[in-house]
C-alpha cells in the first residue's frame, strides 16, 4: 500500500458498496491520528510535506467512502466503468417526466413558502433515493452487473441534486 | 525524612494535582545527564515501583527512588516567583557545584 | 537558578531542552497569550499582574513604538498614529472596511491590502500585527526563560486566506516560529472539551471585538471533529460600541466630531456597553474640544433595540451552520459561549432562545481562545500530556473557486472541507501554439467572480506550443493544515513538466519579510544573517536527531545500500552544521530529505497497518448504514 493505493485498501477495508460507515469512521481517525500533520508539526520539513499529503489523502478517502452516491461513482470507477457524467445524459422519457414533476412540486411549495410541504418532499425523495441505493448495493456487492449499476448512479445523481434543491428551498424560507 | 517541601511548594503540589485530576503524588529524583553530570526529576506519580520510598510531606505524598535518596537528603523543594516566571526550585546541601541556570549539578 | 515545572511520568526534560511552547490569542481589541505549566494551561500576565494587552500600537517619530496599555491612554490624544483593532484590516482592501469615515488613519490603498500613514512612516498591518506580537513573544521568554520552539496563532475561524497569510505574516516578522494557525472556537472547545470531557455535538459562539464565528463540533472519544463553521469577519463588539456613538450623535445632534472627540466618545460608548452588562442604566458625559458636553443616558432596553439588527445578524451564520452540518438547533449539546461581547445579556439570550437551553459561559470568555491555543501548541511541540492525545479536524470556512468564462465562478474545494485537502483540476489551451494561460483564484459562496474575494491571478507561462486542446496542464489545489492555499500546475502531455508554486498576490515573499526585519532592526543585516545561520542549524541538528531516530527503530524497512546512502547523508549534514554556510546547510538538508522520503512513506505505511492491524474482518461486512 502507498499513497496511490485505492481508498478502500487506505482503510483496509473491502471493496463493496455496503459499508459499515461507524468502521469507516473510526477507521479514519485511526489513520488521521497517525498522519495528521499535527503530528508532524515539530518535525522536518519533508516530513511535515509527507505527513500533509497522507493526511490529505485519507481526508478525501474519507469524504469519497462516506457518501454512497460518491462511494458508488468510485466503485465503477475502479471496475473500469466511466459514469460519463456529462457527456453522456440520456435519459430514459418517463425518468425525465417524472423530474420535471418533482420540480414542478418543489418550486410550487417554494413559491408558496409551504415549508411543510417541502419537508415532505425532502422525506419521499430520501425514501426513493434509499431504494435506489438498496438496488445499487445489489448490483455492484452480488450480481457485479456494472451496466445497470450505472444506470441507477445516473438516475441518482439527478435525484441528489434535487435533493440539494430542496435543500436550498428550506434554507431560503429560513431566512 | 530529611527532604521536605515548603509551605508554598505543597500548595502549588496539591493545587496541580487536583487539577490533573489524576496521580498519586509527586516524584522527585535525580538522573545522569546534562552540562554538569545530574539532573532533577519532577514529575507526577500514576504508578509505585518496587525500588521508591513514599512519604508525605505537608500532606503531600512525595515518592522518591531508592537509587536517588542519598543526593537528595535534606533538600528543600521551594515555590518561586522570579519577575514574571514561576516553578519549582531544589534546595539541595548536596550540590557542589551546578551549570549557570541549576538545570544540571555536580555532587 | 531554574524554576522547575512538574512532568508527567517518565517526562522529565534533559536539562536545557525543555520545549517552550505557547499560545496567542491575537485579538482585534485585546491579545494574550497562554502557556502549559506542570500540566494546565495558564494565561501569562503581564508585571502589573494584568493578562490581557490591549492590541493598540501607537508609533512616536522616532519609529519607537508603544504597545498595550500605555498606548491605549494616548489614542485620543494621538489618534492618527495610535493603531486600534488593527484586526480588521488584516488581509483587507480600503472598500473593504466598514465605518472608515469614523477612523481617525490616513488610510493608503495598497494592491490587496490596506496601509497606513503614521509619523513613522507608512505601516502595513502585518507590521503593527507584529508589535502586538512581539510584545506578547518578549513576555513569554521572560516568564518562561528561555528560547520558545514555537507558537500557535488564534485566528477567527471564518478568516479567508488573505487574512490568514497576514496573520502568519505577522507572525514571522515578530519572529515566532508559527507551529500552527487556529481556529479560534476550535481553540475554545479543546479548553473546554478536554476541561469538561465533553462527548456530543456542541456548538461555539463565539463574538469577539471585531469578529464573529460559530463552529459546530463533533466531539468523540478525543476527537475534535468541526462539522460546519460560518461566521462574520467584520461583526464584533466595536460594531455594538459604533451604534451607541451613532446613537449619542443623533440624540444630541452634534456636528461632526474631531479625530479626538471622535475616539474619546467610542471610549465612553465602549464604557457604557459594558457597564450596561450588569446595570440598568449608563450615563455618557463627555466635554468635547468646542467646550460644548454631551451628556445622555442609555438604558438596558434602548440598547437592545438599537443592536437588535447585529444580533440576528450573527443569527444567519448560526442557521446556515446549522444546515451545513445537516443538523438542527435540538441536535446540540451545549453551546459554549466565547469572546467578551457574549457578557452582553441582549446575546445571552438570543442564543438561549435560539438553542433553548442555556449557553455555557463556566471559563473566561476572555481567556478559553488563548488557554486551548496553549494546549494546542504543547501538544504539537511534542511536549507529553497528562490527558491522553487528540486529534483535531478542522475545515476551511469558505469555498475555493476559479473564474470561467463569463466572470462566472466554478467551485473547486467546497467550503467545510476538512483540511488539508487538495484538489486537481485540468485545463487545456484553445489557441493553436497557446503558450500561456491565466488563471484567477477567488474565495466566496457566490456565484459571480465580482462578489467573491480574489485571491490570487497567475499566469502559466511555458505551455508547450500545441494544437488547441491538445496540451493538459493540470492545477492542483492545496490546502494545508493552516487553511492557507497554494497553486502549482503542470503540463502533462509533453516530457517537459513545468511545475510552479504560486503564493496569492497578496502574501508577503521571503524578501519583503526580510526587509521589513532589517527596517525594524538596528545591524539588520548581522542579526538577521545570525539568525537565520542558527535556525538552518537547529533544523540541521533536529532532523539528523529525527533520522536517526527513525533508524534506530525502523532499520528494517530498508535495505543495505539504502541505509549506507542515508548514513552518508547524515554525516555531510554534520559537516555543514559545523560550517557557518547557511546555503550549505539547506542544501544538505534538502539532501537528506530526499534521501530519507521513501523511509518516511514506508514508516507511515507502517503506523497505519499497525493501527488498522487486530480489527476484524467481519466487523466490516455489515449492512449499509446511511
């Protein structure tokens, strides 16, 4: 293992989607305690450069690890399956339909100030991304079928920006 | 027992210990090193060894190793204030002769 | 004779090799600093017995200066040359500045920062940063007696890079050996986390003279870990001293006030803020240079009314931390309470209100910055504790961006991100035989480049001449434990890679330091020179210490040749050490740096096998659990 290593193998931790994430967590700081430049502050300079690259190596393992939409894209991306994020966003029509009403709904509740309504969309749409997230641990822990699991991170990179869109609704009702 | 601690040096002791929130007492001892041959050792105490003689001095348990007592008989630890500085100070009879600042000394 | 302080077991110093380390809370109206003695942290005094030092600076013509107290006294009289809450300005422009119609300076536009013209001449405030510094550092070795390794620097934790590049700036020409840059409520929670044992997420408020921040922490099992922070770099307690003067004026319909007049009426308003803090009623009496007196009256109710409007403006920080960390007002713990301006009753009980429990004020708001920042630095100077390790996890409070087409701003490294981190981005050329290209740094939320703060504009001279598209030149973003940035880049396609280091414009280089030194020293240039062959050789002696340590108890990771090469380089740093060539020196020192760089992955490698080693496998396999 060394700093090119992939994140999984950072934490010494197996290759699959299902994750134990409080292991990851306290896998983490295991390792940050080791390599944190806090440790290295009275020491030389190369060494206080190593230390900063480790650390900030296991911070970005850590952030990639930590959220299954990241964790999922990593995962293709290490079995050779480019997500083609943006060159590639063709979408299935009743998919695309069903976005538009989503965001239909969620302007409407922001329009209206309907901060309720808003919470309730944020709960179905974490409900329907926890599905999707389900489907793609199947896909890539047990039947290693790489194409559908694309399939289902595309659809959810959609689903995770509207996420953040009501999101940003509640924030700006807050305000 | 022949080493004894003064009347601010077991205040400022217990002060820290409480503080610490741990330890048994206060362990004072010497060590090879240093410009001028010997060392002090003042530290806390989490743990006994076989070879320490314990005491207490004003309340204050006081652990010292065998090996030490004798260059530590009748010596005096003190608290100090010196301008804006402040610690402990060793009084110590034994002394011959010590480096400029009394990190380190000679018996 | 030396005053001795009590170790931890089996921690006793070899004589003269104590490390002196400390903790300064540079604050934009008053400063301290802070030490580890016998185990607990302390906040050193000055002789009069008095821990805090104003952060006032007055320059004489002479360029002697005045630092603290004494020049406190003389602000109204010698306003123009009597710097107050320097802080503000740190890292900031002229339109940067809030209120610069009230300041008494003659304020000089300088490219990224602001200067000022004193009698002494003109000073950056980096400079008069560094006299509070100074001040603090001379008070330091003489309570501690002796040399400091190092010191660790508070900064607001909502600091941008400009601002926190000043205040390291500050920090070297003062001459300190900056172990760390800290966040100021992190600072806070170490004090009152490791105080308190505290386990959960906690909140910091944490409103200053001149600042306001609020992190939201994770603390587990000696983790301090911060989730989100925000906060206002131009909000603190002069603002609440600037609604009174405002209010005095309207209310006794003054004409505009002299330099003096104007600054002994803060003085008076600052007096009432903080008798309003345990009374109902503040009078303001003040005779001014027309011989006509102002006398009014302030009550509690009035005053609340008339800050009302600065106060919840430190509310929307709290609600979008709050939202950043995915979290809500119930989720906290406690909420520690930091910096003078929360003695006001009016922010104790907004923030009561807010989190509905009671805010936690059991250490000296004054002091609890200053007091972590010393533990913080005894820790990192690799003094032994009584209280087991910890590890801190701090983020960078503001996004990092880059300006695309249409002053547009693409986000690079999302604000909250844990530091260090980098972050790598690619560019290509769109010109046929493209030889440069510029690129524009910013840091802010927003979405336009003009509403952002610039930070850095470079160039990237040297591109391979190629077709459009054809040359990959990649930028790599880091950020390091400081929070502070830096840019290199460098073409891939060609065998030719071209790597620099860009530090943003507004830092100051090596040189410029340098000369401010030799300005503000008498035989600069000796002393100067002096100094820097002294330190090369420290650093000499302490790495060739460190290596060999490193042999000592890892030899086996390297092979014969490997050990011989770095036994060689040990020995030609020895010889330079003896020698007073500082080039010498660093040269051999980067030698043996290069020497020993596999060593030193391999050890590390080593240290995270043996942490992860002894876990079991079928802990891992468990189910998802987001």
């Amino acid at each position: 293992m060394d700093l090119t290593a992939d994140f999984f193998s950072l934490f010494e931790l197996p290759k699959t989607f299902r994750l134990n994430v409080s292991e990851l967590d306290s896998r983490f700081r295991d390792v940050q305690a080791q390599v944190h430049p806090d440790r290295f502050a009275h020491a030389s300079e190369s060494e206080r450069r190593m230390s900063m690259q480790w650390a900030t190596r296991a911070n970005e393992a850590y952030q990639t690890l930590k959220k299954p939409l990241e964790r999922a894209r990593y995962l293709l991306e290490l079995a050779g399956h480019d997500i083609q994020a943006e060159s590639n966003t063709a979408m299935p029509l009743d998919f695309l339909v069903e976005q538009m009403e989503w965001r239909e709904a969620v302007m409407e509740a922001r329009i209206g100030g309907d901060h309720h309504e808003l919470e309730r969309l944020y709960l179905r749409l974490r409900g329907d991304m926890d599905a999707h997230y389900a489907a793609i641990g199947e896909l890539l822990d047990d039947s290693h079928d790489y194409a559908q699991a694309t399939d289902q991170v595309r659809r959810l990179m959609f689903l995770d920006k509207l996420l953040h869109e009501i999101d940003d609704a509640l924030a700006s009702l807050d305000d | 027992m022949a080493i004894t601690l003064s009347d601010k040096a077991a205040t400022h002791v217990a002060n820290f210990l409480t503080k610490r929130g741990k330890g048994l007492g206060l362990r004072l001892g010497v060590r090879t090193s240093g410009c001028s041959g010997m060392a002090y050792k003042l530290e806390f105490v989490d743990e006994v060894n076989e070879d320490d003689v314990i005491f207490e001095a004003k309340g204050v348990k006081v652990i010292v190793d065998a090996k030490s007592m004798p260059y530590l008989e009748g010596m005096e630890l003190d608290f100090a204030r010196e301008g804006l500085n402040e610690g402990f100070k060793f009084n110590n009879p034994n002394v011959k002769d010590q480096c400029g600042c009394g990190e380190s000394f000679n018996v | 004779m030396a005053l001795f302080q009590i170790a931890e077991p089996g921690e006793s110093a070899a004589p003269h090799e104590h490390k002196l380390a400390i903790g300064i809370d540079l604050g934009t109206t008053n400063s301290l600093v802070a030490t580890v003695r016998s185990g607990i942290a302390v906040c050193l005094a000055d002789e009069q017995g008095r821990p805090l030092l104003p952060s006032v600076v007055r320059y004489h013509a002479d360029s002697t200066t005045e630092v603290g107290y004494d020049a406190q006294r003389q602000q109204a009289v010698d306003p123009k040359n009597t710097i107050v809450s320097v802080k503000r300005f740190m890292g900031r422009g002229l339109r940067d500045i809030a209120h610069v119609e009230s300041m008494p300076y003659d304020f000089i536009e300088a490219p990224g920062m602001v200067k000022l013209k004193t009698h002494a001449g003109i000073k950056s405030p980096v400079e008069v940063s560094a006299e509070v510094l100074k001040s603090l550092k001379a008070r330091a070795e003489h309570a501690l007696g002796g040399e400091l390794v190092g010191a660790v620097i508070t900064v607001p934790a909502y600091f941008d890079d400009a601002q926190r590049q000043a205040t390291k700036d500050a920090a070297r020409l003062a001459g300190l050996n900056v172990l760390r840059l800290l966040n100021e409520p992190t600072a806070a929670a170490i004090a009152y986390g490791l105080d308190n044992g505290a386990e959960g997420v906690y909140a910091v408020y944490d409103l200053g003279g001149g600042t306001f921040d609020i992190s939201i922490l994770k603390l587990t099992k000696g983790v301090f870990e911060v989730m989100s922070t925000g906060g206002d770099s131009a909000l603190g307690g002069d603002d609440f001293d600037h609604r009174i003067y405002c209010w005095v004026i309207e209310q006794a319909k003054l004409q505009p006030l002299s330099p003096e007049d104007s600054r002994r009426l803060m003085m008076r308003c600052r007096e009432a803020k903080e008798f309003l803090s345990k009374n109902p009623e503040a009078p303001i009496m003040l005779r001014v240079d027309s011989g006509e007196m102002i006398e009014v009256k302030l009550d509690v109710a009035t005053f609340t009314n008339i800050t009302q409007t600065l106060i919840s403006k430190t509310m929307q920080p709290v609600k979008k931390a709050l939202r950043d960390a995915g979290l809500r007002a119930d989720d906290i713990k406690g909420v520690v309470m930091v910096g003078g301006s929360t003695r006001m009753p009016q922010v104790q009980k907004a923030v009561g209100d807010f989190f509905r429990q009671e805010p936690l004020t059991n250490l000296d708001p004054d002091k609890v910055v200053a007091l972590g920042a010393a533990t913080q630095a005894n820790l990192l100077a690799g003094n032994k504790t009584g209280k087991d390790d910890w590890l801190l996890l701090d983020v960078i409070p503001l996004s990092l961006g880059l300006e695309t087409m249409g002053g547009l701003t693409e986000k690079v490294i999302p604000r909250n991100s844990t530091i260090p981190t980098a972050r790598a981005q690619e560019f290509t050329t769109y010109k046929d035989g493209q030889t440069a290209m510029a690129i524009h740094v910013v840091q802010g939320e927003r979405e336009m480049i003009a509403d952002c703060r610039s930070l850095a504009r470079f160039e990237l001279r040297g591109i391979p001449a190629m077709v459009a598209g054809a040359a990959r030149i990649r930028v790599t973003f880091q950020v390091d434990a400081d929070g502070l940035l830096s840019v290199s880049a460098r073409e891939q396609t060609t065998g030719v890679e071209s790597s620099i280091t860009v530090k943003p414009s507004y830092g100051l280089s090596d040189d410029e330091i340098a000369g401010m030194l030799k300005d503000s020293m008498e035989h600069a240039k000796d002393d100067a020179m002096a100094r820097a062959l002294r330190e090369a050789q420290v650093e000499g002696e302490r790495m060739i210490e460190a290596t060999e340590a490193a042999l000592a108890e890892d030899a086996h990771l390297l092979n014969e040749t490997e050990i011989a090469r770095i036994k060689a380089t040990i020995a030609k740093l020895h010889a330079t050490i003896a020698g007073d060539n500082r080039r010498l020196i660093n040269i051999a020192m980067d030698d043996l740096g290069f020497e020993t760089q596999a060593f030193a992955h391999r050890r590390m490698d080593q240290s995270i096998k043996k942490v992860l080693s002894g876990r079991k496998v079928d802990d891992i396999r468990m189910g998802e659990e987001e």
